[in-house]
C-alpha cells in the first residue's frame, strides 16, 4: 500500500488530536505535586493515585515533554511552569552526594534505590536541554552539557560504576549507544554541545560494528566484547521493540544529515529485521522477548505486548516510509498503527494501557508505575506529528 498526501494529513491530524486531547491531558496537570515539586505519576486507568513515589528517570521524562512541547507546539504557560516543577526537583533531591543520581525516590525526594546504570542522568540531560531552550536559564543549558560530559565518562571508564556482572562471561549492551546517541541528538538539537556529531558517529559505528547481525539477519541486545554471540540463556534474548527504536533514531541521524544514504540503509536493515523476528503473526502486535535461535525465553513475560514497543515501531515504520517511500513501511505502519490503537488506546480515560496478554486482552489497568509515564506514547505522537508536518510543507 501507499499513503495518499491525503492520508497522510490525515494521521498528522491524528496524533496532534490524540497528543493534545488525550494523552497529555491524562497526566497533566492532575499529575503537578503541589507540595513537593516533580509530579505524582503512578496512576491508574481514570488517573487515580496508586502510589505517590517517584522514579526519576521518568520525573525527568516528564520534565522533558512539557519542555518540549512548549518549545515546539505552543508557549502556554503551564507547560513551562511544570517543566520548571520537575527541572527544580530533579536538582534538588534526586543527585546523591557522589554525583550519581537515584533511581527512586520517595514523594518528599528521599532516596530509596540507586541502579549501576545511568539511565537517570540521560534523561535528565534532556531535560535540563529542553527546559533551558524553553526558559533561556544558561545554568540548566550548562547543568545538562555537563551530565552529559559525565555519561561519557561512564560509558568509557571502566570500574567508574559497579558492574552488574563478573568477568567470567563479559560482554556489553546495545542499551548504551542507543540512549547515548539519543541524548546526543537531543541536546545538540536544543541548545547545542559541540562534541555531540562526533560521539554520535562513534556510537552509530558501535551499534552497526557489533549489534548488527547481517548473516542471521537479527539485531542483538546483548555481545561479547568482540561482537560474537554469549550462547546462553540471556546472551541470546532479543528485544524486538528496543532494537526498532535504535533503527528510528538512526533514521532520524539519516535525516538530518541531508539524507545520508549509508544511515537510511543501516536503520532500514534493523526495522526489517527485527520485523521479521517481532511481530506476532498470529495475533497482531510486537513481541516482547525472542530468542536468536528460536528457542525458549526465559521470562516470564516474552510474549506479552507491551505498550512502549508498540509506540518505537509506529515511528520507525513511518520515518522509513517518508524517507524511502518503499510501500512496505507504509503497510507495517498501517499495521502497527491499527493494532496499538484498537488495543491499548483507553477511550475512556484518554491514554494507554501498558501492558497486553498476547492475544490482545488487558493484562493490567495501570497506566503508570516506576516504568511507565508520560514519554514514549507522546513522544510517539508529537514525532510522528512534527515528521508529518514536515513532511507535508
């Protein structure tokens, strides 16, 4: 199939509707602690409170979306004070002495958990970017130059961290270059840091070198420091979903290097891989987990649908269709597009449900937890929004 230029003004409709009118007003403002700063996040399906604790990677997120929305779709006034919200409480109770940051903190900032990884710092660096494009504050633009200085420096020094694993059977995570790479093209985006094209390419040149499979056709999660396949248990886990987002920020990389034709084909070979080893041909939707043998997974939760997948193909699909106009993105975008908005669109209560039985049944009504909150899904509708607009001008 292909999308009419009507079609396509359409779905650009679509998502600026589903963004504006039900997905935002779900979390804000109902989600603005008042009393505390942040926001209050762990909501059921009608927004009801389930718990009042905070996970700061998705305090930063949220941070992020009310930049950026105000940054790109209109100045209300609202969205910058809430950014503010969650700007300030990140930087007052969420770094521990050391530098790093919390993982989980209580609804008054007091530190509960830590992770080895810093997922935290990455967000917070786009969110500190995002509310200084926004605000003009030259300390948040330094204060996010800086932690994403420092999240080199733990990607590239060893021991900086605690490791997750012995050295019996090391190895290394696709998780890294894409989040890094992603943090990269944010900031560089919003205000600018001049390493950011060059560690880019590095990351890029990581993901292609050692993650991309091209003689089994498969886009690994997690290798041996040489690349080679760990064949155990965990080594072999594929994340469908997770290795289709990396496929769309290379896209996006593509874009905005004029088109650059070696990027198109590298994050076009990733969607249609990992495509092929995801979607769920009996029931519709993507897989969670798959083994690269097509053995067994371990968890317990491989063939669950899970909503933030969902939302990564839905871009990446249509990014590579108004890039190279193959007819085939415009059939898996159609595909996807209507799965996840028959299934975990609440319409009701406006936003999703986060997570799916396989064969589509609501699994659970929470709408957010220490996992879930206000990014992929309206990130997911303003990209595809802004891309569409683009694209139609």
């Amino acid at each position: 199939m292909m999308y009419s230029v009507k079609e396509l003004a359409e779905l650009a409709s679509f998502y600026e509707n589903q963004l504006l009118n039900s997905t935002v007003p779900f979390w804000f403002p109902r989600s603005f602690d008042e009393e505390f700063g942040g926001f209050l996040l762990m909501r059921d399906a009608d927004g009801s409170l389930i718990d009042d604790d905070k996970a700061v990677w998705i305090q930063g997120r949220a941070t992020w979306l009310l930049a950026t929305l105000y940054n790109t779709v209109e100045q209300k006034p609202e969205w910058l004070a809430g950014a503010k919200r969650g700007y300030d409480f990140l930087n007052q109770y969420c770094f521990d002495t050391d530098g790093q940051m919390f993982f989980h903190v209580t609804r008054d900032g007091k530190p509960i958990r830590k992770r080895r990884y810093f997922f935290s710092e990455t967000f917070y660096v786009i969110a500190a970017a995002a509310y200084a494009k926004a605000s003009g504050d030259e300390e948040a633009a330094a204060n996010a130059r800086k932690i994403f200085d420092q999240c080199i420096k733990y990607t590239i020094t060893p021991g900086l961290l605690p490791a997750k694993f012995t050295e019996t059977r090391p190895g290394k995570g696709i998780g890294v270059p894409m989040i890094m790479m992603n943090t990269a093209q944010q900031l560089r985006e919003t205000i600018g840091h001049a390493p950011c094209d060059e560690w880019i390419s590095q990351w890029i040149y990581e993901i292609e070198t050692y993650f991309v499979k091209d003689d089994i056709q498969c886009v690994m999660e997690q290798v041996a420091p040489d690349g080679s396949i760990i064949d155990h248990i965990d080594g072999r886990t594929l994340n469908p979903g997770h290795a289709i987002e990396g496929a769309w920020f290379i896209l996006h990389e593509a874009k905005y290097r004029n088109n650059d034709p070696h990027l198109i084909q590298l994050g076009c070979k990733m969607l249609d891989y990992m495509w092929e080893r995801g979607w769920d041909k009996q029931h519709g939707g993507i897989l969670y987990f798959r083994d690269v043998y097509n053995k067994p997974v371990q968890e317990y939760w491989q063939d669950m649908k899970f909503w933030w997948p969902h939302n990564e193909v839905i871009i990446a699909t249509l990014l590579a269709y108004l890039m190279t106009g193959d007819q085939k993105y415009a059939t898996w975008h159609k595909m996807v597009h209507d799965y996840a908005y028959s299934h975990f669109l609440d319409m009701q209560h406006g936003e999703w449900f986060g997570y799916l039985h396989r064969d589509g049944t609501i699994a659970q009504t929470a709408k957010g937890n220490l996992y879930k909150g206000p990014f992929h899904l309206p990130r997911q509708e303003w990209y595809c929004m802004q891309i569409l607009k683009s694209y139609l001008s």
